[in-house]
C-alpha cells in the first residue's frame, strides 16, 4: 500500500512549525481553523491517530480539545491532501447582530410589562381595600352616638371646644379614653411638629390636634404586641387618674407591608421626671410634691376596684424617672403601661398579656434583688408590686438626690447605683452590687438630719428592703408621704392659715409637725403599725 503523507502545521510529530508526518492505517489528514483562548484565530494540521473506521473523525465534536469555535476537515486520499482543504469560521453579519440585539430588547420589554403589571394589579387590589376599610370607619363614626371630631349638632369646632371636651369623652364610666370607633381616626387629623423623645419601642411626636398639643408615641412595626398591650391597659375601667398619664386614642395606619402604630396621649412640657431633674434642683416641698403624686399614681395602679363597673389590679413593672412624666403644675404623672401585668381576685390569675417573652423584663438598673436573682414568684401578684415598690424607692432618692434642704448640698443628677456600675449594667453587675453585696445608693447625712426628710428617708428604706414581704404597699407610701406633705408648710403659709381660721398669731408648734410624722412608722419591726397587706381591694 502506498504510504500517504500529511501536511503538519504546530502538531508536527517532530515539533517543527511545518512539515509532514506520515498517515497511519484507517487514519486520515486534517486541518482546523479556531478561537483559541485569546480570541485569536489559530491553524493547525496534522495526521489524526488510527481509529475504527465506523468513527468519524472529522466531527468536531468527537475531540474534546475541539470544544471552542472550530471548523474541521479531513482527507485521506493522496499525499498532502490537507494542503487542498479549505476551512473557515462563520461570523455573524451585521444584520444578524442587530436581530439578536432586537430579540434581547424585545425580550427585556415584555418582562417589564409583565412585572409592572402584577405591581399595578396587587397595588390596586391594596387600595381598594384600603379605601372599604376606610369607609366601613366612616360610616361607623357617623353612626357613633358620641361624635368626637364635631360637635353634637353636626358642625365642625374650633381646638379650644374640642380639648374641653376631651374630659367629657375620657371621663365616662370607663375612664378608657375616645370611644373605641372615634379612636380609629384620629391620627390622622394630627399634624407631627417635632421629635421629643426616642424609647425602646418607638419614637414619640409632639403633635397638634385642633390647634392643642398631644404626645404621639409611634410604635415600630415589630413591637405590634407592646402596642396592643399598652393600650389595652389604657382602655382598662376606672383606669383615669390625675397621676396617670391621660389616654386619648389609639390607632393603626399603613397600607401592605409598611404599617404605624400610634399611641396619643395628652402632652406635658417639663418631660420625664428624668429630664426635669437633670435641668434644675426642687425645693423640699417640691420634691414632696413630686414623691407624692407619683406615688399616689402608682397606688392607683395596683389598687383594685371591685363592682359592677371594677378595675382590676396593675403593675407597672417598669418604674423609673424616664417613666414618669412632670407636669405643669409640679406633680406627677404614671406613664409607659407596654409592661403592666393585670390582677383580678374574680379570676384570681396574673394576665401578663400574650407579648410577654420574657418573665424577668423592665430596666435592670431598677429591678428589685429577687428578679436578679430570679427567685421571683411569677403567679403572685403581690411580687409584681412589690418589685415596684422597690423600684419606686429607688426614684424617691433621685429625687432626694437633687432636693435644696437650704445648706447649699445639691448633688448632680445621678442615676441609682451611678458609683457601682457603668451606664448600660447586665443583669450579672447589678446581682453583684444589689444581691451579693445588699448595697443601695448612698443616703446623705443631711436628710437623716432634716426634721422632715428624716422620714422620707426612713419611708424610703422600707421600700427597698432586700425582702419583697418587708416592703411597704403603694397605699401605706402614699399615706405616710402625704403626712409628710401635710405637715410641712413654711412659716408664713402657716401663719397664714392660722390667722384665716381663728384670727390669731399662733405659730405651728413643733408636735404639730414632728409628732405625727414619726408616729407613722415602727422602728422595731420597720413597718408602719396596722399596715395594710401589700394588695389592696377598694368595693365600689
């Protein structure tokens, strides 16, 4: 048989540039042109290795070397026979790349149309039902007996009316705020003017509703469950006291997935108890006014009313100055109720409410020794309270902190415990200094000195005993410092009531005012006698 020689071109046997190479049996001749991988175009011949004659050896495909752009053929009918074959590789023309331009683009516009099509279509369908609610709202309003938003006979009222009845509204049988479909509209008729504050569940908006101001707390999304519990709390019966803060309204706004809960209270310029103290000192009957009523708020709160119409027992179980609110007039006023747990001797359950997550909650810097350290027991009411008896001494000598006894000493604000842990404590800090250590805050020598103040601080002590049992009730706190409020007056205050009712010079003796102070609590036992147990029932 006739030896059969082909042209190699880079795949030469010999490793030469170009030369030949012989052809074995059932083999053939080739040349390939291709796209190598610097996108140049690279030839190449040579002779393909002997194969069964069944397989076709000028596909492209058959070597996986020939993956790239390739155009391959073969010959195997005379010397050199590869030297006559004519490769090329196809590249597109200018108007197929315009074709496949057009493809992609008309491709791109049908999936916008398709995509802003279902956008439309879900954005409707939203407000359709956005806009049946808001009717359905409407229609309720104009059928509610009560018409908040304008007057009785129909027509639109200036801010003045509408504040003054806000009493009218509030103070019905259930003390609860707006009637419940009055309330459902009402923020969005207040106008946000700036932000007063920032807490753990929101922010909270000073707003103007006819022309008067209001506190808009705006709840995070997330904390829907704090919202619902706060103003279920709020709208409890019997809840309205001049020592809690006044509730209007509450409301949902929002449409799809973006959502706003409001919360609209009344508003008090002088801010949290917290604010205030920091800005300047009290006098001591000031800071007696200030123990006093917000004491009496929060004996109010765990106060239960039994009747037909009853309110049930609350703890607050967040007590702190940023908690409590300063109003015009120098009292103050209970504020903040997301935390609240409520108690009924009908039921005789603690409702923590279903949001609770976890049952050693509130501000560490303020939680009493048997939360820290979790000996707290979580199905009696009485510890609730008396957790917030602890943390409410604790606020008393905030206040005894910044009070002006007349020698010149007025501490800087301080928190509690300022001295012992830093600004943000854990819970593991707090157990050291509060449990292990059964420290407190530092008690001045100058209050145990003052002839009124002595009390204070006495009555203070009880409150923060290591033992929740030992502690004394809100009602026996509100008492005894109402004692003390009564029984200190100034030298012309008293001698002005005395010569109003008996027209003589009389001076207030020292009996009058020390006396009954100190008769109020026991120093042996360290409770006031006849004190009344830590849970309180008032029967209509």
């Amino acid at each position: 048989m006739e030896e059969i020689r082909c042209r190699c071109l880079l795949d030469c046997p010999d490793l030469k540039f170009n030369s030949t190479c012989l052809l074995k049996p059932n083999a053939k001749c080739y040349k390939k042109l291709f796209i190598n991988e610097d996108g140049e175009e690279e030839l190449h011949a040579g002779c393909l290795p002997s194969q069964a004659s069944k397989l076709d050896q000028c596909s492209k495909y058959t070597d996986p070397d020939f993956t790239l752009q390739t155009d391959l053929k073969c010959c195997n009918n005379g010397s050199m026979c590869n030297d006559q074959l004519h490769v090329s590789l196809h590249k597109p023309t200018e108007n197929e790349e315009n074709g496949y331009n057009i493809i992609i683009a008309i491709i791109t516009i049908i999936f916008f149309l398709l995509f802003s099509t279902v956008v439309f279509w879900y954005t409707r369908r939203l407000c359709r039902r956005e806009a049946e609610r808001r009717r359905q709202i409407e229609n309720e309003n104009k059928n509610a007996n009560r018409p908040v938003l304008h007057g009785r006979n129909g027509k639109h009222r200036g801010g003045g009316e509408m504040m003054n009845d806000w009493s009218s509204l509030v103070d019905t049988s259930s003390g609860s705020g707006m009637p419940l479909l009055t309330q459902r509209t009402v923020s969005k008729q207040i106008e946000t003017v700036k932000e007063i504050g920032r807490g753990r569940y929101g922010t909270v908006m000073l707003g103007k509703w006819r022309e008067e101001k209001v506190a808009l707390k705006i709840f995070n999304s997330t904390d829907e469950d704090s919202w619902f519990r706060e103003t279920e709390i709020y709208q409890t019966v019997l809840l309205r006291h001049e020592n809690i803060l006044g509730f209007i309204a509450a409301d949902i706004s929002g449409t799809g997935s973006w959502t706003q809960l409001f919360l609209i209270t009344e508003y008090h310029e002088n801010g949290s108890l917290f604010d205030y103290l920091q800005r300047k000192t009290v006098s001591v009957s000031e800071a007696l006014k200030l123990a006093h009523t917000a004491c009496s708020g929060l004996a109010h709160l765990h106060m239960e009313i039994t009747g037909t119409k009853g309110k049930p027992a609350i703890a607050h179980r967040d007590i702190k100055s940023k908690n409590i609110l300063v109003k015009q007039d120098g009292q103050c006023c209970i504020a903040d109720m997301g935390l609240a747990v409520r108690y009924s001797r009908a039921v005789d359950k603690v409702d923590v409410g279903t949001y609770d997550r976890s049952r050693r909650q509130g501000t560490i810097r303020y939680m009493a020794p048997e939360v820290l350290a979790q000996r707290y027991h979580f199905d009696s009411f009485e510890a609730y309270t008396a957790s917030d008896v602890y943390s409410f001494a604790l606020v008393m000598w905030e206040i005894l902190n910044r009070t002006d006894v007349g020698n010149g000493l007025v501490e800087n604000y301080h928190v509690p415990y300022y001295d012992m842990v830093g600004a943000d404590p854990d819970f593991d800090e707090m157990r050291k200094v509060v449990v292990a250590g059964n420290v407190r805050p530092e008690i001045m020598k100058h209050w145990v000195e003052h002839p009124v103040l002595s009390v204070f601080v006495t009555t203070m002590r009880e409150c923060w005993s290591s033992r929740p049992e030992s502690r004394l009730a809100m009602l026996r706190v509100r008492k005894t410092l109402r004692h003390i409020v009564n029984g200190f007056q100034k030298p012309e205050e008293s001698s002005n009531s005395a010569s109003d009712s008996s027209g003589s010079d009389r001076k207030p003796s020292e009996s009058s005012s020390s006396e009954p102070l100190t008769s109020t609590t026991d120093p042996v036992e360290g409770r006031p006698p006849n004190a009344e147990p830590i849970h309180q029932t008032l029967i209509c």
